[in-house]
C-alpha cells in the first residue's frame, strides 16, 4: 500500500491526519479574528476536549489518527541537517525580514530541545514579550506594547484538509487564498520530502508556489478517474486549469481523467465546495440548497492533440449531471435543513452539510445541526454526532478537520 491512497470519498478511511488545536488559539485577539479568519475566540481547553472526541470516533471506527504536529517533529529528529532551512524558511514566510529579528528569534527557538514542542512554537506565533527585553536601535521597539505578536499564529491549522488534498498516491500541496493561511503548507512541503515514511513516495500534483490559489476543501475524490472542484472564494479557475495540464501531462501515475468543476457563490458562508456539498453514499450527496440555482458545472478532459485541456459547460439538473460523469441511474441529494429554508441558513453556517465520510453511510457530523442529523438517520445514514461549539467558530466542519492518507478501494 503506498503511504498516500485516496480515490473516494466514502470508501472506508483506514489512515488520517489531524492536528489537535494548540496555543495557536491562545494569541487570537478581537483585532486579528477578521485577519486570522475566525469569527469568535475559541475556549482553548474546550476545542482540544472536543477535538479528542473527535480523533476517539475515529480511533472508535478503526481508523490510524496520525497528528501534523508529530509527523513534522519526526522529520525533523530523522534530519537533523534540514532544521536550519525550515526555520529560516519558516521565519521568511512569516514576514521576519529584519536580519537582527531573524537572529533574535532564531536564538529563542534554540532553546527548545524537543522537536516537538519547536514544531508547536512555530505553530503558535511569537509575542514580543516572549522574548524578554531586546535591545535594538529600531525605532518600531521603542513604540510597540508588550502583547503585540512578533509572529502571528496559524490558528486554521486543525482545519487539515485545505493546506493540500490527497488524490490518488499524491498530493496536490496548495496555494492558499489567505496571507495568513498560506504559510500553513510549509509543514506537508517538508513532510512529503524529509519524513522517512513519506520521502520520495508523494508526487506533489501542484506546487505551494505556484502563482494561483486552491484550497482542499474545494478538492473531492469521486473515484480514481473523477475529481469535484469548486471554483470558489479560495480556489481559482486559473488553479483547477493549472491543476489539470499538471495531472494529466506531468504526472505518470495520474489516474484522473475528467475534473468537474463546479462554479458556487463567493462568499464566507460558502468558503469552500465541501462546506456545501459532501458525499455520504456511493449515490448520495448532502447540499445546501442555497446553491441550487446558481451553479455553473464545467468538465475539464485531456485534449492530446492539442497539448491542452478541453472545457465544456454542462447545464441542467445538478442530480442528473452527477449522475451522468458518475455512471449512476440516478443520485439522491439531502437538502442541509430537510428542506426548511430557515434551518438550512442556520446549519450550513455550522457546517450541516460538511459530512466526513468514513465508510458508505456512515458519516461524522456537528451534534448541533439537529435537523439535518435526523433527517439524514430517517434515510438510513448512520449518522455519528461531535459535540463541538468551540471548533466551529473557526467555520469548518468534520471534513475540513481531517485529511484523509488512506482510503480502502
């Protein structure tokens, strides 16, 4: 089995990465939550209690919980050698371009002996405060207070499906939409090179660098040939066209050949195509049905001919079209809100229709999106419940907390 394998949404999920929420949420303030893209301060101790629930269902359903924050510490202890790089890297990224603040912070990060507890600091952000008195001859030290962050944290990093998607044995590490989320994708960049697990087994399908930005929760496995992506808030058209010449001319082991691209509404509510739209079953979809009337679906395919890709827009009934590029009779779609118009705005908004799959039928979701829950178990789902008011406040669901490595076929 190859360390990445995913070409389904629903398929049993054997092997799944997470990261349990750190102090990260501890240098969130009522100034940064727009920058830092949370719409409240989560209670710390109550996101990681609610965020082990979540790895115990998991672990309860047979699944291999494997942490962001362990995997990078691990390839940092296997290569000594490349730490320096990631830092200075790291302290790039982070907007560090002061020689004199590279050097102070670098100094500081040097007396974490633990990988780990690096790899969590890194994570976290630096306070000015942090770093005792500094003396320089800078004139923005004799102004700033002692709370202001040096460092801003990365406090969506629990949300692990954005910073890449797993598709197919590779993974199509991101571009992100946000300066404060794109330095999130430095952690799988190094992974997928240093881990001993993974080092040399993960075609990287797109590229951190590359100048358009997707995101993972745009990203859906329909099966080994067909890929969802939305166009949306984070991910742009130019990034799925990008994606595709990469797959289907750069990568030999690509198995994708149709990529359907799906053009929803850009907005904050709709961040995302799986906050959305999730697959539950081999023929069914959770929706909310505010986007019924407005999507535009386009089928991307290999023109060899021409060395590029064909685009067709393809109009009708959304049920008939999935049903068309998915081989199916038919497909059954389940409203967020069973219909109520009133239900579904207030569930979608807390993640009603963002379902983590990890078996067909039997699904991961908030405990709080009460209607939709039932309607889904009058249909037969087995429906399991996160109790999670302090997750959501970062606006992503149990899909968009997990990264699924391996999925059986």
């Amino acid at each position: 089995m190859s360390n990445i394998h995913v070409t389904s949404e629903i398929k049993t999920l054997k092997k799944v990465l997470l990261h349990r929420p750190g102090d990260e949420l501890l240098n969130l303030t009522p100034d940064t939550l727009g920058e830092l893209l949370f719409d409240d301060i989560p209670d710390l101790a109550e996101a990681q209690l609610e965020h082990d629930r979540f790895a115990q269902i998991l672990r309860d359903n047979g699944v291999e919980v494997v942490y962001l924050e362990d995997l990078m510490a691990e390839t940092l202890d296997a290569h000594p050698e490349i730490k320096e790089k990631f830092l200075d890297q790291w302290l790039e990224e982070s907007g560090v371009h002061t020689a004199v603040y590279h050097k102070i912070i670098k100094d500081f990060l040097a007396k974490f002996k633990n990988n780990k507890e690096l790899v969590l600091k890194t994570m976290a952000g630096i306070t000015f405060s942090e770093l005792g008195e500094i003396h320089t001859n800078f004139l923005v030290d004799r102004i700033e207070t002692a709370s202001h962050l040096l460092v801003n944290p990365m406090p969506n990093l629990y949300f692990t499906r954005d910073p890449f998607a797993s598709v197919g044995n590779g993974a199509v590490i991101n571009r992100m939409y946000s300066v404060t989320r794109n330095r999130e994708t430095i952690y799988a960049d190094y992974i997928f090179k240093y881990h001993p697990e993974f080092a040399g087994n993960v075609p990287d399908l797109y590229g951190r660098n590359n100048h358009f930005h997707i995101e993972g929760g745009d990203v859906l496995n329909v099966n080994e040939k067909l890929l969802f992506i939305g166009i949306s808030q984070r991910t742009q058209a130019e990034a799925i066209q990008d994606l595709a010449m990469k797959m289907f001319y750069e990568n030999e082991g690509n198995k994708i050949e149709t990529i359907l691209a799906f053009n929803i509404p850009n907005s904050r509510a709709f961040m995302h195509l799986d906050t959305v739209f999730t697959q539950i079953d081999t023929d069914a979809f959770t929706i909310h049905p505010g986007i019924m009337g407005t999507l535009q679906v386009f089928a991307i395919t290999k023109d060899a001919a021409k060395h590029d890709v064909k685009i067709e827009e393809h109009t009708g009934k959304l049920e008939e079209i999935l049903a068309k590029f998915m081989g199916l009779p038919k497909v059954r779609l389940f409203p967020c809100g069973a219909g109520d118009a009133l239900a579904a705005e207030r569930e979608q908004w807390n993640d009603g229709s963002n379902t983590l799959t990890i078996a067909p039928g039997k699904i991961i979701v908030y405990k709080r999106n009460y209607v939709t829950n039932k309607y889904l178990k009058e249909n037969g789902f087995t429906v399991l419940e996160l109790e999670a008011s302090n997750l959501c406040v970062g606006r992503g669901g149990p899909r968009c907390m997990s990264m699924p490595l391996i999925r059986e076929d």
